[in-house]
C-alpha cells in the first residue's frame, strides 16, 4: 500500500496523538498536513512533527488521499460546510468526533457525491500509543481506504471494526470516555488510602502502579479478568472483604447506569447535533 497523503482538520489534541503515532511508525512528515485556526498550535506542530501546517481547512485537504476530522463536535457542522467544495470525489473522510453520525457528515458535505466515510471512536491514551478505537466504515468505503484508516489508528494503539455504526455509541462509552472512569477510581482509592493513614503521595503512587500492573497483567494473561481476580481473592481474606463491600453497595449495576448513561448521551449527542433530514 502506497502511503496515504493524510489531512487533519483541526491541530488539537487527538490530532497531535494521531500525528505522533503515524511520526512513529515511520510516515513521512511530508504525507502529512494540519490545519487549525491557532497559530501557536500550527508552529507545535510543524516544530515536533516537521509536518506543513495552514490556517485555511480548504488548503490542507487539496490533494490528500484521507482527510480526518478532529475538529469538535460542535464546530463539525460548518467545517464540513465550508469543506464540501474543496473536497475531491475519492476522498477518504475519517471522522473521530462523538456523537456525529456518517449521515450527517454525508449531508453536511453535499448529498451528491456519496462520500466514503469511516467513524471512529479513540481515547486519550492514544496520547502515548496506547489508544483503543472501534471504527465504522460506510459502504462506499473501498479494502484500501478501509486499510488506510486502520493504518491511522493502529498508530496509536488498538482499532476494531465494529459492523453497525450505532454500535459506536457503546464504545464510546466504555473505552472513548473509559479513561475518566479509571482516574475516578484511582483518586478515590488514593483518597481511601490517605484516610487510612498513607501520606498522600504514597497512596497516589501505589494507586496508579497497581492499575497499570493490574491492566497488564489483564492485556497479557491468557485468562480473563474474573479469573485474575479470583487468584488474587483467598478465602476469607482481605480481597473478599472489599469485593463483598463493592458489591453490596451495587458496584456492577452502577458501572451498568453510568455506561447506559453515556451511550444515551452519544445518541443525544447525534440527535442534537445531527442533521434530521438526511
Ligand atoms: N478528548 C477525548 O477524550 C476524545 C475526543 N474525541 C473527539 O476528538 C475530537 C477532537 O477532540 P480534541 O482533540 O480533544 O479537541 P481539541 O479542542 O484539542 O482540538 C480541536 C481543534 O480544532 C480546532 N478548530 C476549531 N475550529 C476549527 C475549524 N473551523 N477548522 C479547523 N480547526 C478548528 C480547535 O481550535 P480552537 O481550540 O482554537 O477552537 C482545536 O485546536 C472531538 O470531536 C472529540 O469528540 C474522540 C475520542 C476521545
Ligand atoms: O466526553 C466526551 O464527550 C468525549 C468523547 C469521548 C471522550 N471524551
């Protein structure tokens, strides 16, 4: 596969992650173009990753194989506007904004021609190559483009194909947003630690190394979580006391409503944010 001429639209976050990945793995800066209304971003860019950067969108997409939106969802509606005439029938639109459907980017982009679109959802941990991505093609989307794409997020970390595009609401929930829930935990276990006399600091350090211990060990183990657990819980110890607090206090039905609520929020999202009559 030859290597995708690759445009961003918008230089913030999870574009520079995207861009540091595809760096990386060996892409060259001159496959790859940004834009972005910030000139601070702009030069960060160009400085870190040798990469062109504009301040007009219609510039970087001109001659690029892909283009990825990673602009806000909120602002996705008029930057797709002001795109549409400046895109070429053969591009590939990559999308990684929340809540806004393949649907709604086709319409906002002109009806006509029918857009090969891929919808992804990432997380931040794509920040250090860590990433994990459930991604969506439409049906215009050729193998190629579908490899180009994977191409993108593998870069940081895993991509999945998902077959149903509403199934991205669902990862949204548990991996888009799924970091947060981690460092929920980790400063409440830090704070029960302080409050049972760790100096802070300490109770921090041994939070966070027994997530990353107990995420490796469940990324690299042959058995799944229930069973790492269960070796780690003697009987009648001190694990099967926290457990046992856990789930009296609805530990998994919570983890059930807060999951729930996120994804009905993706669709809200969609439904607000979304073009009704496409
Ligand atoms: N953060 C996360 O955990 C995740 C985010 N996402 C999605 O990724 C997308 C980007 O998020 P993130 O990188 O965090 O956001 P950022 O705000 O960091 O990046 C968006 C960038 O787009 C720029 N921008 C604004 N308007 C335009 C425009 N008209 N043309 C070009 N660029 C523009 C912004 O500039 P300025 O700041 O000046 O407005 C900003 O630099 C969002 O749609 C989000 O839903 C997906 C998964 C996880
Ligand atoms: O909170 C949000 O809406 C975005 C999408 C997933 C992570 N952050």
């Amino acid at each position: 596969m030859n290597t995708p001429r690759i445009a961003f639209i918008g230089g913030g976050n999870m574009a520079a992650s995207l861009i540091g990945g595809l760096r990386a793995q060996g892409v060259p800066a001159e496959a790859i173009r940004a834009s972005d209304p910030g000139t601070q971003k702009r030069q960060a860019l160009t400085a870190e990753y040798g990469i062109a950067t504009f301040s007009d969108n219609a510039e970087a997409v001109a001659e690029a194989d892909m283009v990825v939106l990673a602009v806000k969802p909120q602002v996705m509606q008029d930057v797709c506007r002001d795109l549409a005439t400046s895109l070429q029938p053969g591009q590939l639109i990559v999308s990684i904004a929340a809540g806004i459907t393949c649907a709604s980017l086709q319409a906002w982009l002109g009806e006509q021609p029918p857009r090969a679109i891929v919808r992804c959802m990432p997380n931040t941990p794509s920040l250090l190559r860590q990433g994990v991505s459930g991604l969506f093609a439409n049906a215009q989307v050729s193998d190629t483009q579908r490899q180009q794409a994977e191409q993108l997020l593998s870069a940081v970390g895993l991509a999945l194909w998902l077959e149903e595009e509403r199934l991205i609401d669902a990862v949204t929930a548990v991996s888009g947003s799924g970091p947060a829930y981690y460092f929920l935990l980790m400063e409440a276990m830090t704070a029960a630690g302080e409050r049972l006399g760790l100096p802070r600091d300490t109770a921090a350090q041994l939070t966070m190394h027994t997530a990353l211990g107990a995420a490796r060990m469940a990324c690299e183990s042959d058995v799944n979580a229930a069973e790492l657990r269960r070796r780690v819980t003697s009987p009648n110890g001190t694990t099967e006391a926290a457990i046992k607090a856990f789930q009296a206090g609805g530990f998994e039905s919570l983890v059930d409503q807060a999951l729930n609520a996120a994804a009905r929020r993706s669709a809200e999202l969609a439904e607000q944010l979304g073009d009704r009559g496409c």
